[in-house]
C-alpha cells in the first residue's frame, strides 16, 4: 500500500481530535455544561437559548469530512490480510452509520436553540436529540473503536498498547448507552470522551508511522537471521 495514504490519514485524524475537542470545548466554556437525561424544561429552555451553540455547529459539519477521511485511509492501512479487512470494513461501516446519526444530533441542536429562542415547545425535540446523540451514538462509536483495536493487533507501527487501551474505551463508550436511562450523571462520560481522544491521537501515530505488517516484518527478520 502507498504510504502516502497512511500519511494523509494521520493529518485528518489530527484535524478530526482538533476540531472534535475543540468544539466540546468550546461548547462547554460558552453554554455551560450541557443539559442531558432530563425533563426540566426550564432546563432546558434555558441552555439552548444561547445562539453559539448553533453556529458552533456548522464547524462541527466541516469535521465530518476530516473524519472520514481519516477512517478511509485507516481501513486501507489495516487491511493487509483478509480478517483485519474484514475488522477493518466493520469499523468503517459503524463510522459511516455514527456520522449520520452525529449530523442528524448537531443538527437537532441547532434546531432546538431556533426553538427555545422563539419560545416553542422543546422537550420532545430535546428527548429526541437525547436519546440518539447520548445514546444510540454511543453503542456505534464502541463497535468501530473496539474493531479497529482488534484490526491494530496484526498490523506494525501502532503502539503496542493500542489495542487493549481500544478495548477499554470501547467499554466505557458502551457503558455510556445507558447514561440517560440510569441516571448517570453526564459529568462521568467525560472519562470515555478523554480516552476516545487519546485513542484518535495514538492511531494518527500510528498512521504516521506505518511501515510494513507485523507479519511481513517476522518474515522477514527470520529470512535474515
């Protein structure tokens, strides 16, 4: 494969964590934190008042783009035998399914501040927005990390301690389907957002790096030994 891939890959997921946290960051500093898992339409009312929340959004549809791009290349670069391909295209499918479901929640968003602004009423619009963004997103984005962590096992260049720090973000991600419905307070997520954006700059590292597979790399130490 063209290193020339791996490469590109590597900036669009550097680009995706920068404009990813950056927007959440930016959230967070401008509307406070974020309301979730609630009925409280006052709450409510009262966060999604703030018009930056929406224009924040339309950048978060520029990173899309970044995401995908990153993605692409990572499933061409782990792709060096059938069942890494096979991982590989899993992931990319769950990606592919997450960003949709992630534009259709920015969009809410931004739909939801046009309706508390006009003093319309936005608690179902808001469970709506809830229950796929806070939830649903979460049960795809803990299928595409833990099948790429599965797929960076047999390919060389990436930490070595990826594939293990992939599976307990997966579970922590996965937990957070249930955050809503538990009442888990949407403070404790943090964690799994922290360890998603380590996973996003340790697999851009590896990209950069990528060199040949682990398998072709034993083959041919033994040939020279």
């Amino acid at each position: 494969m063209d290193r020339s891939v791996a490469r590109v890959g590597a900036w669009a997921g550097v680009i995706s964590v920068i404009g990813i946290f950056g927007y959440h960051i930016a959230l967070m500093i401008i509307a406070g934190q974020r309301v979730s898992g609630t009925t409280n339409v006052a709450a409510i009312t009262a966060y999604y008042q703030n018009q930056m929340i929406a224009v924040l959004g339309v950048g978060m549809f520029l990173v899309v783009t970044a995401v995908f791009i990153f993605v692409v290349a990572l499933r061409e670069t782990l792709s060096t035998t059938p069942w890494t391909r096979f991982l590989a295209t899993i992931a990319l499918a769950a990606v592919i399914a997450e960003m949709a479901v992630n534009l259709t929640g920015i969009a809410a968003q931004m739909a939801l501040v046009l309706t508390a602004r006009s003093g319309g009423d936005v608690l179902g619009f808001f469970r709506f927005w809830d229950t796929l963004y806070n939830s649903g997103a979460y049960a795809l984005e803990a299928t595409w990390v833990a099948a790429f962590g599965l797929a960076i096992r047999e390919v060389g260049g990436f930490p070595r301690w990826l594939p293990a720090f992939s599976f307990a973000t997966a579970v922590l991600l996965a937990i957070n389907v249930s955050a809503i419905w538990v009442g888990i307070p949407d403070a404790a997520t943090l964690p799994s957002a922290l360890f998603l954006g380590i996973w996003f700059a340790a697999t851009s590292l590896g990209l950069a790096r990528f060199n040949v597979p682990v398998a072709t790399a034993a083959a041919a130490t033994t040939m020279n030994a």
